[in-house]
C-alpha cells in the first residue's frame, strides 16, 4: 500500500509542477512577427493592442489586433481563445493567426494543427459575409448567403467559440475604426424582375449617370499651381468638354437589354455566368480625357479610374469584354471609350446603394522626366432598388441552437436512454437488483455508455469543466460557453438530478465511460485468475483523501496560474482513453494504461483513490436527500456480509452506507433482498420454520 501511496503524491507532484505565470498582450515587436510583406506593422492606436497596418508605401492599410481583448469568450478550460487578426480597410481577411489556448482536446488530444488549420479558412473572407461553422443544415446551401467553415470532428463546440471570437473582435474594430463599412450582404441583380427599358427610360429614371466637364472648369481646378498652363488645347477652346462620362450599371438583365446589343449582352451574360459575384459597370466617355492612360493593359485596374462606398475604396477591375452597344444609343456614345469594369459584391460593394467614381484628369510639367500632376473629377450614381434582391439577412442562429441541430440525432438517443435509466432506478431498482440477469444488464448499459456516451458521444464528463466554471465565476465571465456542448450538458443536468436521488452513485456508477471500462477491466481480472490487491481498511480510509488532496491543489491552479489548468488535469485519463481513442504521444497512453491494468487487481482503484471528478461528485452528492439503501437493525452487527462484498467499501462496520464513496452497484441491494444470502432474513426464515414446526407438534 505504500508503494501505491508514493505513486498518487508522485501524481500530485507532477500536477503541481505544471504551473506558469499568465501570457500577457502581445508587444508591436511581438505582432510584427505575424505581419509578412509588403505589408508591415504601424503604431498602436488604442491600450486595446490595435495596431495599424500599413502598406509598403506607409499608408495605412488596415489593423492588426488580438481577439482576446475584444471578444473574450471562455473556452472548455475557462480561458479565452486568443487569435491575431490581420484587417485590411474593406474588412477583408488578409491573416488569422491562432496566439494562445488552453483548449483541452487540443493541448494534448487532438494536437495544435487541427486547430492552426481551422483558422487558415479566413483569408479573403470578409467580415460582411455570414460565415458559420459547420456544413449546410438540411444538406442545403446553393445560393445560400451563408459562408460555411469546416470544422474539427471531435471539437466542434471549441472551434464555434474559436469563431464567434475571432468575428465578435473584427465586428468591434469595424465599428470602432471603420465607420460606414457594410456588415450585411449587399444587393444583388434580382434574376426573377423582368421589364422592357429603352435608352431614354434609363435616362428619364435616372438609371444612367452622366457628368460634363468643360475645358474651362478643369483649368479653373489646376490654377495656381505648377501645371495650370500645361494644357493648351484647353486654353483654345475652354467651352469644350473635357470630360463627358457615362455610367450605368449593367448588372440588372433589364437594363444590360436596353444598353447594349443582342451579341454584347450574351457575351456579357456568359461572363456573369462564371464572375457570379462580379457587378459590371459600364463607363463611356466621349470627349476628350479617354477613361485609361495609354500604357493601360486590358483586365487590370484602370489607372486613372477609382471609386469609393461609405468612405471605402471599391476595387474596380477591367473585365476584358469588347463593347457592342444598342443601336438605339446616341452615335456619340458609340464613338466614344468604352470600358465594362467589374466590382466583386464580396468585398462590400452595394449597387443598390450610392457610390462614386473618380476620375484622375492627369496634367505634366516639363519635357524631360516631366512631373505629373491631378485633379479629380467625380461622379455619383445609385441603381433604383427595383432591379436587386437583397439576400433575408441570415442572422447566424446562436452557436449553442447550431450545436443542438447538429447533435439532434444523439441527443434524443442519450435523453430516451438517461430518462429510461433514471426511472428504472427510480421505480424498479429492487426488481432489477433482484433479477437472475442482472449482471448481464448492468454490463449492457455500461457497453452502452462506453461506446454511445464515451466514444460516440464524446460526453465524458470531466474536471476541466467545473474548473472552468470556476474560473468563468471568478473572473465574472458568462457562462455560455456551456451550451455549445449540449450532449455533456445534458449529463450534467442529469448527473446534478442524480445527487439529489441518490448522491454520487449514479453518475460514477452508471454513466462514466472510463468507470465503466475500468469495470470490465475488473471482470477480464477475474476471468483471468489475477490476484486481487485490495488495501487494507486502514490504507483505503486513507487514499480515499487523495482524490480531495489533488481537486484542491487543481483549485488552487485555477488561482494561482489558470492557463495550466488544462495540463494539471491530465490527472484524469479520460481524454487518453475515451475523447482520443488511445491515439496520443506514448506517456498519456501509458498513463492510461496503467490505470486500467490496475483496475484488473484493484477495483476501480482511479475511481475510489485518484479522480478528482469524483471527488466533486462526492460533494455534490451532499445534496442527497434520502437513504435510498435499505438497511435492517442487524446489519452490521450480527450481518456483516455486505460490508465484506462490497467492493467499494462503502459501508461502514455498523452497517450504514457511506453515499459519497457509494458507486451504486447494487450488489448490497441484492444481498438484503435474498433470502438465501442476507443472515437477518435466514434467521427469521429459520424462526419461522421452528415456530411452525412448534405448532405443528
């Protein structure tokens, strides 16, 4: 017995030592790590951590942050999931870096690169799609405005607070430093409204943009300064148009029929068949400026052409179509340059709502290495809402209603199974105990709970979760992070019901995978002959303390450096053998191993002397409100046979039940309903019988 005495301190030993000081913000140097080029890091803008970003110009092209201390959403371990966020100003993804967690299945179960990998699905997402974790609900999702990310298989509930954190972090930057950015989809050309438009409709309704600018009026924007006499043309003929610019919005079917030719809309058609995310603006310009430079290449962005949407840049792109327009427009525009640029509708752009283009009218100073200068000329335009369909705004549903729709399925078979074995043991628990194949069931529930509840499942309970709790109380977090594994939640509610009916017993006897397999491990001892080791009484009195020494001293890691929480319980062999499958580095297998070799020669030994879970489990079951274990005023003396059976021991020499070591085997139950085994109902039996035999004579 010391010898397994020195090995549960070892255990304590080891858990203590596994203590470090809290991680603290990042430095600017710390971030600049994660900044890779062209871009680089700027100064901080806020005692928030956010950093600008900036180009490799020097201009300001977005934020670098940490989600920690915008969205600090509790993990499974009670600490947050700290990820840097690379922004750009259009509230695009350029980067999502995972910095620091102390998620359980992913510290030591899983290992890092699932989880390093999850977050590698954000670059070019923007923070205005409606982006979930997991896969189409129903097997839908074509034409959904749901960007779906794939999740962990086994991890599901730590990658959706993964999520809501990295998202919940750039929806406050947005706010904070990107006034007027979109955060919902935009519009898009409704394929079902169908109308008849001529080219003088689309200017009478305003569905055509159209600005003049005079040669005079271009010379009034450059005077005084260096290159107000650099444009004689303008000088001999101020009244003539500098710039006359047409813009329409080809998106809408209806429109694009008015504009342009029966050729030109097929192409253009066939085009947006394979761009579905691209709005195509048609520009036309028939005086003098031209739209491009000439060193302007097809299917780039034009040069001297820009435009902006609530104070954002819009990307414009030339979509390398060859315009045919409509032969009823103007000669004039059918002489005139002609460009169809496309916008990506994924990076924020809302035809349905006004935006500008602007136009760079160029100048140069100078005959050698002249020096160019610019004015803009600018445009506003807006589409009537009519030709666009605006997606039903799919507020992503709460994470925790996601996670109920995805474990639907095994939620009904765990709550058919826990309410048939709550009233069973409620109604028919002495029947049960009494039954000639009681064994047999017993070990068929425990199958059950191993593979459904344990492997299946993924439900075994653990420490980490009400250490987390703690933690979450301690800090004055919320405790929300509990919903997102709704099966496990479920068996709390279950197990906490259980305290009240019968203490500790139901959930350390019924419900817990490793229990349980520690429990066939005893039968595969016996069938084998091994030798029992149990420890004396005096020795078991004893390490039965231990399981309370090691759920202090993980209480007091809690307080004293709560980011090793996670790797103090490793305590518990749950994750080895149950949440990973025996697939992990070769001292956690070992370690479980261990455990379960011994529960051949000692039964139960984790359960009775070392899990801290039970430990709490057993303070829990204070809350008990019955003696639900039959006793008689001969048990314990003269009758001691339950003490001795009792593989627990559970029961006290004067026969009373100790609830909190009590693991609800029911094998006490039966002996006090046999009549062949209890001694006080064979001695009565006896009594009997002599009493008749008496009268008899």
């Amino acid at each position: 017995m010391r010898v397994i005495a020195s090995f549960l301190c070892g255990i304590l030993m080891l858990a203590c030592q596994l203590t470090v000081a809290a991680a603290e913000q990042m430095t600017t140097e710390q971030m600049s790590e994660f900044v890779m080029p062209p871009f680089s890091i700027g100064e901080q803008l806020n005692d928030k951590g956010v950093h600008q970003l900036l180009n490799s110009g020097g201009a300001e092209a977005g934020y670098v942050f940490e989600t920690q201390p915008f969205a600090p959403l509790p993990g499974f371990s009670g600490a947050p999931i700290n990820a840097l966020v690379i922004l750009d100003l259009e509230g695009r993804f350029l980067d999502v870096r995972l910095i620091e967690h102390n998620e359980p299945i992913f510290v030591s179960g899983l290992g890092q690169a699932p989880f390093h990998a999850f977050f590698e699905q954000y670059p070019g997402l923007s923070i205005s799609d409606s982006i979930v974790v997991g896969t189409p609900y129903g097997g839908g999702g074509s034409g959904s405005s749901l960007v779906y990310l794939d999740g962990v298989t086994k991890a599901t509930a730590s990658v959706r607070i993964a999520h809501e954190s990295v998202m919940g972090a750039a929806l406050a930057i947005a706010r904070e430093k990107m006034q007027g950015i979109a955060t919902q989809p935009p519009a898009f050309p409704d394929p079902d409204h169908d109308e008849t438009l001529t080219w003088s409709d689309l200017i009478d309704q305003g569905l055509v943009a159209h600005k003049v600018v005079t040669n005079a009026e271009v010379d009034a924007m450059f005077a005084d300064t260096l290159w107000e006499d650099d444009d004689p043309d303008a000088k001999d003929d101020p009244d003539a148009p500098y710039l006359d610019l047409w813009v329409v919005d080809l998106g809408p079917k209806s429109i694009a029929r008015a504009v342009l030719s029966d050729d030109g809309y097929d192409e253009l058609q066939e085009f947006l068949s394979i761009s579905t995310t691209d709005e195509p603006i048609l520009v036309v310009e028939t005086a003098r400026h031209g739209l491009v430079s000439p060193e302007f290449v097809r299917n780039t962005s034009p040069d001297w052409l820009s435009a902006e949407q609530n104070g954002l840049p819009i990307a414009l792109r030339d979509s390398d179509l060859f315009v045919e327009l409509n032969d009823a427009l103007p000669d004039a525009l059918h002489d005139g340059t002609m460009l169809i640029l496309r916008t990506d509708r994924r990076l924020g752009f809302d035809p349905a709502s006004e935006w500008t283009l602007n136009v760079a009218a160029i100048r140069k100073h100078g005959m050698f290495q002249p020096e160019a200068g610019s004015v803009t000329l600018s445009l506003t335009h807006q589409t009537d809402d009519r030709f666009f369909a605006r997606p039903v705004v799919v507020k992503p549903v709460p994470p925790w209603v996601d996670a109920l729709r995805n474990r639907q399925t095994d939620l009904i078979i765990l709550g058919v199974f826990l309410i048939g074995l709550t009233g069973l043991l409620l109604t028919r628990m002495n029947p049960l105990a009494d039954a000639k194949g009681f064994t047999p069931v017993r070990l068929a529930i425990l199958a059950f709970v191993t593979v459904f509840i344990g492997w299946w499942g993924q439900g075994q309970l653990s420490i980490v979760t009400p250490l987390a709790v703690l933690r979450t109380a301690m800090d004055g977090g919320s405790f929300s992070f509990l919903l997102y594994d709704p099966f496990s939640l479920m068996l709390w509610g279950f197990t906490i019901v259980g305290f009240v009916l019968w203490g500790r017993g139901y959930f350390c006897g019924w419900l817990c995978p490793f229990g349980a397999l520690q429990e066939f491990m005893h039968h595969i001892g016996r069938k084998l002959r091994l030798p029992k080791i149990e420890p004396s009484p005096e020795w078991d009195k004893r390490l039965k303390l231990f399981k309370y020494v090691l759920l202090a001293g993980l209480v007091a890691t809690v307080f004293i450096a709560p980011d090793r929480v996670d790797k103090a319980a490793e305590v518990e062999p749950f994750k080895t053998a149950i949440t990973t499958f025996f697939i992990r580095e070769w001292y956690y297998v070992a370690y479980a191993a261990v455990w379960l070799v011994i529960g051949t020669m000692t039964f139960k030994g984790f359960c009775r002397y070392v899990c801290p879970l039970g430990a709490v489990m057993a303070i829990g079951g204070l809350v008990r409100g019955r003696d639900w274990i039959e006793r008689r005023a001969e048990c314990g003396s003269p009758c001691q046979l339950c003490k001795v059976k009792c593989n627990y021991g559970a029961i006290k020499k004067t026969g009373e039940i100790r609830y909190s070591e009590c693991f609800q085997c029911l094998d006490c139950v039966t002996i006090h309903n046999d009549t062949t085994r209890c001694v006080p109902l064979i001695i009565a039996a006896r009594k009997r019988g002599q009493s008749t035999l008496e009268a008899a004579e």
